[in-house]
C-alpha cells in the first residue's frame, strides 16, 4: 500500500562508476537496494562534491498487478511530484 520515489539529476555526458553505471539496483528475498551514483570527479584540496536524492514515500497505492495498473496508480502519483 505505499509508493516510494526517488529522484536525483542526471547529468549526461559525463563519466559514471562501475562501468559507467547512474544507478545500481540490488535485491534477494529480504531486502530491495536502490543506490544512485554521481558522476566521477577530481576533487582538490578543500573542495567538495555533493549528491542530492529527493524521497517521497506515498500511502494507500495499491501494489500494481500490470501496466494498467502502474498506468492508472503510479503514473499519476509520481506525475504529481512538483
């Protein structure tokens, strides 16, 4: 019954860790990890780099049985992210 989003920016055109990868999803029967990566950078001393995810974690989104159903629940909720 619950829908959580997680959004961040992409930056095309510029290198990525692990082969290349912005994203990287790992899961077994206990947990669901969804990890989104920044893009490699050379940092000098005293600077820095930050990495911002938003997190929104929606009730009562009926757990989708098919693409109608994600077309119908998900879609809309996840449109409706300002």
């Amino acid at each position: 019954g619950h829908l959580f989003v997680k959004r961040y920016t992409f930056q095309p055109g510029v290198r990525y860790p692990d082969m290349n990868a912005n994203v990287q999803i790992y899961t077994d029967g206990d947990i669901l990890e969804l990890e989104t990566l920044g893009p490699l950078v050379i940092l000098e001393p005293g600077e820095d780099v930050e990495h911002v995810e938003e997190w929104y974690l929606f009730d009562h989104i009926p757990q989708p049985a098919g693409e109608k159903d994600v077309i119908e629940y998900v879609l809309p909720t996840v449109l409706s992210i300002p």
